[in-house]
C-alpha cells in the first residue's frame, strides 16, 4: 500500500504538529515514536477494512452475459445477434488514458465490452490488441498470474492479492469501479434481455456489489486524491439496492442517466 503509507504519514503528521516550537531532542523522538505507530494504526485498519470488501466482492459471480461457461451464460438468438450492440466504447478509446488510473480504469472496461463483443459474435481482436498495449503501459506484475480464462478485469480476490502484494490496492479499486459501471452501463442499454437469465439471488448479488465498491472507494478516498473523482461518479449509484430481478430492472432504468454519468465521468 504505497500510497496509502504516504497519506498515512501525512496525517499523522497533521495531528503531531501542535507539538512543534522549541522542542528538546527526546520530544523530537518522542513525537517521531508516535507518528509512526500512528501511521501503522492507520495502515492496519484500512488494511484490514480493504481487505474484508475486497474478499466479499470476490465471492460474488459475474453477470450471466459475461460468463463464458456454457452453462448458465446467455444465450442470443439467431435473430437477436444480427443487431449489433452500437453502445460499446470503441477499442481506440484507450488513446485517451493519460495517467496511470485511467489506464486501469479503461482496460477493465474494455475487458466487459470485449466479452459482450464476443456474445454477439463481433471481432474481438481490436478489443485484444488495445487491452494487452495497456497492461503493456501499466506494466503491473499482478497481471502475470492471469490468463484469458480469468480476465484481469474481473477484480476477484486473487487479483486484490496479487495487487495487495505490489502495493497496487489503490488501483485494484480504479479497476473494480470501472468494471462495475460497465456492467451495469451495459445491462441498462437491454435489461429485459441481460437479465432475463437471472434469479433474485443473482440480482441481489448486483446491487450488493455496489454497495462493495462504492464502501470500498469511500474508505480510499480519504487518503487517495486520485480515487476521489471515481468516489463522486460512484456516489449516485447508491439508490442500486435491489432485492430481486423486478427491483433491478425497475432501478436500473430509473438510475439509467445516472449510470451514463458514471461511466462518462470514468472513461474520457
């Protein structure tokens, strides 16, 4: 947790720094004792927190349209796939990535949209070629231990390990975001047809993963200025707290401008 470290010391920083002035070397000391036990409280418990969010999310499945497994994954009809979903991002948006997060932010989002690609039978390989030139750019070594069978975008808990382990949490979270808003820009753009294939649980599963990342960037944001753009996009998706499939279509079309928002707001 690289960044979270920076954050951290800094916050103690602020709340020793009324004991500045005239101070004898073992106050000096002293007060250097605390900042760091305060830095490492602030660490663990975030940490901790993290960490709790992060394994429930990992417990929840993907939405019916992006399994790949035969079973259980939708199915289109003959007639179904000769309209072509016009409402995907083109694979060339991944020129506009300038920083680091949003560089993560659009490989996972280009990740959902190349897998509905592959539902309605379209080409893939653009999808394929813009995702491995950012994994290329971002350069994270959590990827190495994914393959196509288990796509980076997915946010498990495996990946959150892997991220955990190269101090790269911060963006786990940029990641589960874009991901989340996708799936949902997504089912927003057909939910009679993206979740006709779901039972109440599964329903309940999608809103309960809202709640997962929304919770998980809120405890971020404090300490991550960069995550704080991806906290206000995120914030109006709260109303998403469905119980059973009727809920969710009826909030997911009434959230509809909402979801756009987000995801405009996630991938420029």
């Amino acid at each position: 947790m690289k960044k979270l470290s920076v954050f951290a010391i800094a916050m103690a920083a602020m709340v020793f720094a009324s004991c500045g002035g005239n101070k004898s070397a073992q106050n000096t000391e002293t007060a250097d004792s605390l900042k760091s036990f305060e830095q490492e409280q602030i660490e663990a418990s975030i940490k901790m927190q993290l960490d709790s969010i992060a394994s429930e999310v990992g417990k929840l499945k993907l939405a019916s349209f992006l399994e790949k497994d035969a079973d259980g994954g939708l199915k289109l009809t003959k007639e179904e796939l000769q309209v072509k979903p016009d409402y995907l991002l083109p694979a060339n948006v991944a020129e506009n990535a300038a920083t680091l997060a949003e560089k993560y932010r659009i490989l996972s989002a280009l990740d959902i949209d190349k897998r509905v690609a592959g539902l309605y039978e379209m080409p893939e390989d653009d999808y394929s070629a813009a995702i491995s030139k950012l994994a290329a750019d971002i350069n994270d070594p959590s990827f190495k231990s994914f393959n196509d069978d288990l796509s980076v975008a997915e946010t498990t808990e495996a990946l959150y390990n892997e991220m955990s382990k190269n101090g790269r949490i911060n963006y786990f979270w940029q990641m589960a975001s874009a991901s989340l808003v996708e799936q949902l820009y997504v089912i927003s753009q057909n939910s009679d047809k993206f979740l006709s294939t779901l039972n109440d649980e599964a329903a309940a599963n999608i809103s309960f993963r809202v709640v997962l990342v929304l919770d998980g960037v809120k405890r971020l944001s404090e300490y991550d200025p960069e995550i704080k753009v991806v906290g206000d996009a995120l914030a109006p998706l709260d109303v998403l707290n469905a119980m059973t499939v009727d809920e969710l279509k009826a909030q997911i079309a009434d959230a509809k401008d909402k979801i756009e928002a987000a995801r405009a707001a996630l991938i420029k």
